[in-house]
C-alpha cells in the first residue's frame, strides 16, 4: 500500500509555548502557517505522495551511506530522552502554580530510570527554566549526574521552520544560558542539541547551515525514532486531574502504555525494514504528569520486550546515526521515515496507529 499521507506522521512533538492557542493541530502538522483545514491536507498529502513516489529499490541497492549501517548486528536497545525540562508546561500562559507538580513529576520519572538503571538526557528549555526561577534550576541537578545528562531544545522552543540562520544561532547560544555553566562545573560538556518539533531545515540550504551552527558549538543532533505522541495522552491526563476524575485518569494511561506498546514495536519493524538490522532506538517523551506516573510501566515494556537501557551517547554511536538524515522536509518525521526516503525504500505508513480519539477530544475539553 502506498503511503497515506492520513497515517504520515509528519507530525512533531513539542507544545509551543510561543503560539499556546494553536494547540494541536498546529503540533500535528508541524505548521502554523496553513491555518485552514484543506490547506493543511493538501500540504500532508504533497508531502506523504512525494514520499510515496520515491523510487524504490532493496536496500543493499540504496545510495551507500558513509558507514553501513547494519555492519554490527547488536540487540535490541534504547536511549531515553525527554524534552521541555524542567517542565513541559512551564511558562505556558495557562500554566498557574505549577512548581509542586513540576518537582513531583521530575522526582519521579527521576527515581523510575534509577529503578531501571536506565540513561536517559534532559533537553532543556531554557524560558521554561526561568519561568520556574530557581526551583527550574534545582529541578535540573539531578540530570546532571550519574546515567542522567543535559541537552539543549533551545531558548524559546521557536519553530526554526521560522527563523534565519542568526536567529537560530541565538536560539541555541541563550538556550546554553543555565545549562552550560551547570555542565562545565562538573566536568562535563552539552553534546547534543534537539530541534524544537523535531524541524531540522526546510530547505536543504538551511539545514546545512543549521547544522554548521551546531558543529562550531560542538553539538550534535539529537535524533529520535519512537514518537508516542505523549502530549496527546498528557492533555487529557491534566483534564482527568484537574476534574478529579480517578476512573478517567487510569483508562488515559491504560490507553497511553496500549498505544506506546504499538508504537514501539511498529517504529522497530520500520527501522528494521529500512535499515535491514536493529539500530538503537531512541524514545522521544516529554517531562510531563503522564510520564511521571506511568514511567515505571513504560520501561517495564521495554525491559520485558528484551531491550537494554543505553546512553543517547552510545545509541548514536551506532553507524545508522553516523550522519543527519538528508530528506528535506518542514514537518518532523521519526529517523525511520528519514532514513527510508534517504535510501529510496517504499514504507507502509498505514500501518501506524493513530492515538484514539477519544484521548484527542477528551484532551480538549474546556478547562473545568
Ligand atoms: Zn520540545
């Protein structure tokens, strides 16, 4: 079946805390410059169709990267990384009191990946910090030791889709602000750098020059490959809390460990089919309530699926990640996508399961 551009999930991850009521479409589509609904499809489906339309050939006849990717077979393993600390709400316009919630939710998904003896890297929102004053910056010490590291998601969580190369380039050097001194004091270094909704250059032009600016700072990028669309799930799981809703709240995270177990192994098969062997994957989540009350159950599945817990140091050392995604694209696809279109593989997007949407309408629900 050919790519359907309804199950392409161009979508990328992020709230936007600079544009808080465009809410989700504008995080599906990863554009807030389509604002009507026809518009929007026919972007989707140029997109999904020119994917679609790709020339397809067997992988051991693709374009050779600079390493091939399946030249060490490895088992199955997975980076944790989680995106918009200290809080993936903080500074929102909607956001009130949130400092106890922020410093629950940190101390728990805290102590589940010490449970689990699970790595995992913090990007870190540097206006979110400041929004929480000097609880943001105490919230941060623990993912500054141990298995847990700092990345930088920018200052503003901006869409680089809308700025010019400077503009990213501050972006990038005040989104250092708290985190650089912090790393420097003990020894360490910020090594990778998360494009906020996953938007690394919508030209091809644009992203070399973005890259040029993270490799003079010494960054790399962060890449992910398993979305779970956890804002989603996080949206109707603050209603449920915030309505006292106790019955609710459990069927939203039942719903959400259902659809990541779904999401983990569909995105496995994707890479296994592109790549033809089993790169590390690397698990995109945000540090939100949902996160911090299922985390446990969320790395059990791992654990019982037969994966070890790794670094997003030693996942990207795999040859798989040993260069950026060429495929050009405003939206912000998973590295499976990336790589398909890199190497000219047809992929069923079909088969991707969407969030229910009774989460997706439940989490609209208007604030109690
Ligand atoms: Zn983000």
């Amino acid at each position: 079946m050919l790519l359907q551009p309804s199950h392409f999930k161009l979508a990328p991850i992020c709230r936007d805390i600079t544009k808080p009521v465009k809410s989700i479409d504008r995080k599906r589509t990863g554009t807030a410059k389509v604002p009507q609904p026809f518009l929007r499809r026919l972007v989707r489906w140029v997109i999904a169709s020119a994917m679609a339309l790709a020339p397809v050939s067997h992988p051991a006849g693709a374009q050779p990267l600079r390493q091939e990717p399946c030249s060490t077979p490895s088992a199955p393993s997975v980076a944790i990384t989680f995106d918009d600390l200290p809080y993936s709400i903080a500074g929102d316009p909607e956001a009130r009191n949130v400092l106890h919630a922020a410093g629950d939710a940190n101390a728990s998904i805290v102590a589940a990946l010490d449970r689990y003896h699970a790595p995992a890297t913090g990007f870190v929102v540097e206006r979110r910090v400041k929004a929480l004053g000097q609880m943001g910056v105490t919230l941060l010490a623990p993912w500054n030791q141990g298995r847990l590291e700092l990345g930088n998601h920018s200052f503003g969580h901006k869409d680089s889709n809308d700025l010019n190369v400077e503009e990213f380039r501050h972006e990038v050097m005040e989104g250092e602000a708290t985190i650089g001194p912090m790393v420097r004091n003990v020894g360490r270094s910020l090594s990778f750098f998360r494009f906020p909704y996953n938007h690394v250059g919508d030209t091809a032009d644009r992203r070399e020059a973005f890259e040029a600016v993270l490799r003079e700072r010494g960054y790399r990028i962060a890449a992910s490959t398993i979305d779970t669309s956890d804002y989603l799930f996080d949206a109707a799981h603050e209603h449920a809390l915030k309505t006292g809703d106790e019955d609710m709240r459990h069927r939203i995270e039942i719903a959400y460990l259902d659809y990541s177990r779904a999401e983990i192994a569909y995105y496995a098969d994707l890479n296994r089919q592109v790549l033809g062997c089993d790169a590390p994957a690397i698990m995109l989540l945000h540090l939100n309530r949902i996160n911090a009350s299922v985390m446990d159950r969320l790395l059990g599945i791992f654990q019982r699926s037969g994966y070890r817990f790794v670094s997003l140091d030693e996942a990207q050392a795999h040859p798989a990640y040993a260069s950026s995604p060429r495929f050009t694209t405003r939206f912000g696809p998973m590295w499976g996508y990336r790589w398909a279109r890199d190497r000219g593989i047809k992929v069923d997007g079909s088969r991707e399961q969407e969030p229910p949407a009774w989460i997706v309408s439940y989490g609209k629900s208007p604030a109690p």
